[in-house]
C-alpha cells in the first residue's frame, strides 16, 4: 500500500503494518537537525506520511523592524524571542466590539491557489496524504486581533458584537476553504489551540456558542467534498470532544499524553475519532536519553494503536530544545516499525 492509502485505511480505523508516522519541525529544530546530520536533506528522508502547507495570514518580513513580520490581517509579530516561527503579536488591532472599524481584508486568492496546485500537481507521484491546512482558524484568529484578555472579556460582556465577530472570522475562512476544496486533496486541516493543561481556555460554554458553529461550516464543506477533516489544538479538549464528532471531524491532533488519559480517550472515542501525536514534545522529547526515546515511543504504540486510528507522532512541530539525538531516535523506531513495533 502507497503511504496515502496507509493513512486513509487508519482514518477509517483499520489496521495497518505499517502504521503511518509524521514529524513537522520549527525552523530552529529543522537547522539543528541538518546541521547535527550533515544533510540538508534531512526532512524528506524522515519519509513522513503526511504532505500539507499551512495558511495562517501569511507573514511577510518587516524590513523596518528587524525580527517583526506583519501578516494579511494587519497584525504585526515579533520573533525576536524564543519563539521564530510564529512571534507575538504586540499591538491590538481591536480593542472594543461594541467600538471598531476594522475591515476584514482580501485574502490573496492567486497565492493562495498556487500552494494547492503545488501540492497537488504531482500527486500521482507523491504517495502521501496530502491536505492543505488553515491555521489561526477562529479563536487564535480573534486574540491575534484584539488580545487574548480582550476576546475572552468580550464572549461575556457583549455576545451579541462577538457573535457577530466569529461569524465574519467564519465567513473568511469559508471562503478560502472552497478555493482549497477545488482541488484534489485528501483532506483538510484546521489548526486553533482551544485547550489549556486542564481544560479549555474559554471554558466549553463560550467555545459551544461562538466557536462550535464556526468550525461546524467549515467541516460540513470539507465533508460534503467527501474528504477528511484533521483538526490541531494544542491542550485538554476532552470536554469537546463529542462535540467535533458530531460536526464531522475524523482526527484530533496533538494527542498530549501528559493532559489526557490517552487509553481512556481511546476507549471512549476510538470507534469515532483517529488520534494524531502521542510522543510527548512538553516532558519526553526534550528532556529524556535517545534510548527512553525509543521506549516510548514503543509505549505509545503499545497502548493505542488497536483497531487503527493512530497517527504516531510528535504532539506538536519539534523544537529548538529537542536534541537532534532524540529526534533521530525517533526516526529510527518509525522507519524500522517491524523491528520496534511489531516484533516478534
């Protein structure tokens, strides 16, 4: 079977040898990793199964601001700090719904159409499952413009304004996806951190009323296309976890073990949902010898990969303190699955 086929079948919770992996690096692991292996190639020899570009505004470099980029929607961030990839935004554009002016703007529907044709244009080459993602989907989206404390403030103190607000967030990504869904992927991703190390950020009432309906449009696109729906959000989502069943979606990524009871979670919703991650980047990764690495790496498979619907992974792209060592640990036991996983 092609890698594509090997994911299709564990989305549809069948079991697989092998079973399908993927790892999505920073730009700083990816540097340490090249330079650790002497090979700037290092990437694609991982043989990852999943092949996908991630939209979340595209930010381009401020030439006047050393280390600042400003995205589509106006937001400027700084990757000055420990984080390179995405920064820290600094200025809220919005300050008060019940007060603003801003004005959604115009994606850029060529650039936009030519990271799909890229992606697409060579798949009956390229045999993995390819998907296009939409990161900062909803709730990143909406602290991106107005601050965290502010569109939380807001879920309470004017509903009505940031209803009205998720919609138009909604009504942007909407359009974007059915540019994405004209071409032949096999999935799409969505990427939103709804989720703290207990519980959600919002708490399951806000996320149920201004969030839910949203990623609900979104989903029903993709399904009615007769694709898949992968979603990421980093932290305890378990309160929700019914509730992305019922809009449509097939895998939750990133499965934390140090948040979630990752053999109940299987129990409960394994018939349902696939699970993307397992390996732990918050207390494993970057603290244990390459050795513990592979153990639990073993573990994880061990524990959850029966009757499919694992996609063993990192839970989120390496970073800078993730040893090269380890990480090429892990792609020891991947590549090798008959020598680690399925001995016997």
């Amino acid at each position: 079977m092609t890698r594509r086929e090997i994911v299709i079948n564990t989305l549809k919770h069948k079991e697989t040898q092998p079973i399908p992996f993927h790892m999505d690096f920073t730009l700083q692991a990816l540097e340490q990793l090249i330079e650790y292996t002497g090979d700037k190639n290092i990437e694609e020899k991982v043989g990852a199964y999943l092949h996908y570009t991630q939209y979340w505004g595209w930010p381009t470099e401020m030439q006047e601001k050393p280390g600042y980029f400003k995205d589509e929607f106006g937001v400027e961030w700084n990757r000055n700090g420990a984080d390179k990839d995405i920064g820290i935004p600094e200025v809220n554009i919005i300050e008060d719904l019940e007060d603003y002016d801003y004005v959604f703007p115009q994606p850029d529907e060529a650039r936009l159409r030519k990271e799909c044709e890229e992606l697409t244009k060579d798949k009956e080459k390229d045999d993995r499952f390819i998907m296009y993602g939409f990161g900062f989907c909803m709730f990143e989206r909406s602290w991106s413009l107005m601050g965290m404390e502010n569109i939380l403030c807001s879920m309470v103190t004017c509903p009505d304004e940031c209803e009205e607000f998720f919609t138009k967030i909604g009504d942007y990504f909407c359009h974007l996806v059915d540019i994405a869904l004209e071409y032949d992927f096999d999935g799409i991703y969505f990427g939103d951190d709804w989720g703290q190390q207990k519980g959600l950020i919002m708490g399951a009432e806000h996320w149920r009323h201004y969030i839910k309906p949203q990623m609900a449009r979104l989903y029903k696109k993709v399904k009615d296309k007769g694709l898949f729906v992968l979603q990421h959000s980093c932290g305890d989502c378990h309160e929700i976890l019914p509730d992305l069943i019922e809009i449509g979606l097939d895998c939750y990524q990133t499965f934390q073990p140090e948040v979630y009871d990752i053999v109940k979670i299987k129990e409960l919703y394994g018939d349902k949902l696939s699970f993307w991650g397992g390996v732990s980047t918050q207390q494993v990764l970057p603290f244990v010898s390459p050795e513990e690495v592979k153990k639990e790496c073993i573990r994880i498979f061990d524990t959850i990969h029966n009757n499919g619907g694992l996609i063993i992974a990192p839970t989120h792209a390496l970073a800078f303190d993730v040893p090269p060592e380890n990480i090429m640990a892990m792609v020891e036991v991947f590549q090798n699955q008959d020598k680690y996983f399925f001995k016997k």
